[in-house]
C-alpha cells in the first residue's frame, strides 16, 4: 500500500479525480480525521472536507508508479 496527499478543492477536480481512479482495478481510500471514502464514490468525496489535503491510500502492488504518474495533477508535495 501506498498513500500520498492530495488536494480536491474544486468541484472540477473532485470529477476528473474519480474519472482517472476508476480507470484502474486498484482500491483507493481516502483518508480524512476518522473517516474513510472509497475514492471512486463521488458522494463519498463531497461528504469530507475538501478545504485541506486528504490521504490517498492506495491499494496496488504492481502499478503503482502509473497511477502515480497518472494522479500526479493531484498530488500535494
């Protein structure tokens, strides 16, 4: 497993953030205080607090260097 930071601040992103997961067979959680959203559900995402970075874990042994590649828009250094 692998988990990186990102930022989802506008509704834009949210949309483009879960076309690009459900791309991949992977499992992706996103990892908010106490709560965890799967990150291909939409509403799941818009039930946290989008205003700080979340937690992206991923849950992938082989690829993980193309999803990264791939969510790199996202990602907060």
């Amino acid at each position: 497993m692998k988990t990186v930071k990102i930022s989802l601040n506008s509704i834009d992103k949210v949309k483009s953030f879960v076309n690009d997961v459900t791309k991949f067979d992977s499992d992706f959680d996103l990892v908010s205080g106490r709560y965890v959203i799967d990150a291909k559900s939409i509403m799941g995402i818009f039930s946290l607090d989008l205003s700080k970075p979340i937690d992206l874990n991923i849950h992938s042994e082989d690829s993980v260097d193309k999803i990264l590649s791939i969510l790199k828009p996202y990602i907060v250094e």
